[in-house]
C-alpha cells in the first residue's frame, strides 16, 4: 500500500506531466479525489444539511470501516494464496 500525501490545495499543486510537484501523486489520482470531493459536496448542500459537519464524519468513518475491511480481506486472500502456494510448491 502507498502513503497518501494530502493535496496542499489547487493553488499549490504544480502540475509536471503526470504528477503533482508539490505532493507527488498522480495527476489521474489528484482530479480523481478532487472529483469525489465535489460530490460529496454537492450532495450535502443539494440536501440543504445544516449539520455537513456530521454528513463529513459519518461519510469518513463509514469509508474507513470499507477501505479496512477491503484491506483486511486482501492480506488474508494473500496470505491463503502464498499458503496454498508453499503446499503445492
């Protein structure tokens, strides 16, 4: 897994071909987060919250528990992987 290095903001992003100079991700991965940031966005002021504070926290914590659970289910098919490999080795 990579290290995830937050933008510094558009205004500080030095775009060079296919990567931001200032925090170094791919341009493809930079318009992406930025893309989904609109929408989240978007969504909360088309649903007139005035509580956005918590819309942001909940949408946080609720990716948190996916992107985990997702990890957590890579490394253990990775490791079944690497054992069914050392027994048929």
């Amino acid at each position: 897994m990579a290290l995830f290095r937050a933008c510094l903001g558009k205004t500080a992003c030095v775009e060079d071909g296919d990567r931001c100079r200032t925090c170094g991700r791919q341009l493809d991965e930079v318009y992406a987060t930025r893309e989904l940031i609109e929408k989240l966005a978007h969504f909360a002021v088309s649903h007139d919250y005035v509580n956005y504070d918590e819309f942001v926290a909940y949408v946080a914590r609720k990716a948190n528990a996916k992107i985990r659970y997702a990890v957590e289910q890579n490394n253990a098919q990775t490791a079944h992987s690497a054992a069914r490999e050392q027994a048929h080795g």
